[in-house]
C-alpha cells in the first residue's frame, strides 16, 4: 500500500490546481495485461495523496475488513497529513450497500507510467502541477513505496 512505504516530501505546498503524475512501476515480472491495473493504480495513488477525518463508521469497518488492518489503522491511513498534498476532501462515503470514492482524479490531466522489472516490486510517483499553457512544474514532493 502506498501509504505504507517510503514517502519524502520536499517544501510544505498544497496544490489545488491540475496535476499530472510520472508512474515508475517495477514488477518482479511484467505484467501481461497493464491496461487492466492503470485506472486502479492512478486511481490509488491520487487516494493516497488526499486525507479524510471524521470517516462514517460503516466506511472503516469496511475498509478494516478489506484491508486487513485495525479499525485505528484505517483512520490513521486517511488522516495522514504529509500525504496530504492535495487536500483534504470527503474522499470516501457510504453508498448503498458499500462504499463510493470521490477522488478528484478530474484534476489529473496527464500520466506517464514505466514498467520495468525489478528485484521487489516498487512504486515510484512524481507529481507536477500543470500550468495554464499545459506545460508541467514539478511539484515538490518525491513519493516512493516498496
């Protein structure tokens, strides 16, 4: 889980504007069918660089559940403020019968993902804010998991 691994933030900046993500994915083998993991990686990691507080009851349990985690450890997962880098928004809520995701991912203009084959497998993200003349300004924070 990204949220899990190695995370180094450089400078202390919010970003509310478009952003674009560069995906290192390293594979202890390539995966044949990329295609199907791209919308639940992007989706993922724009997840893990929001937070939530307060989260409805029936939401942790369930995500307890799915996880495998303690109750505290998915509260504490959501409310991780250095992850925090786009804000903090009602993320996730009760839908029905389950849960329903609101990740702002509209803002994610662009994406570049590499596969590459590695020792373990690694997830390296870097994210730029996009400016107006649809160019890309790195934004300073380096995420890394294993």
């Amino acid at each position: 889980m990204i949220k899990q691994g190695n995370f180094e933030q450089v400078g202390n900046r919010l970003w509310t504007d478009d952003f674009a993500l560069d995906i290192e994915l390293g594979l202890t083998r390539y995966h044949d069918n990329l295609v199907a993991l791209i919308k639940p990686l992007i989706d993922g990691v724009i997840s893990s660089l929001h937070c939530q507080n307060n989260l409805p009851e029936n939401v942790v349990k369930t995500l307890s559940s799915t996880l495998a985690l303690t109750e505290k450890q998915v509260s504490e997962m959501f409310s991780e403020k250095p992850y925090c880098i786009l804000g903090e928004r009602n993320l996730v809520s009760e839908f029905r019968k389950g849960i329903k995701w609101n990740l702002s991912d509209e803002r994610c203009t662009k994406v570049r993902i590499r596969q590459y084959i590695a020792d373990k497998n690694v997830l390296k993200v870097k994210v730029y804010k996009v400016n107006t003349i649809n160019t890309c300004e790195r934004i300073p924070i380096k995420q890394t998991s294993n």
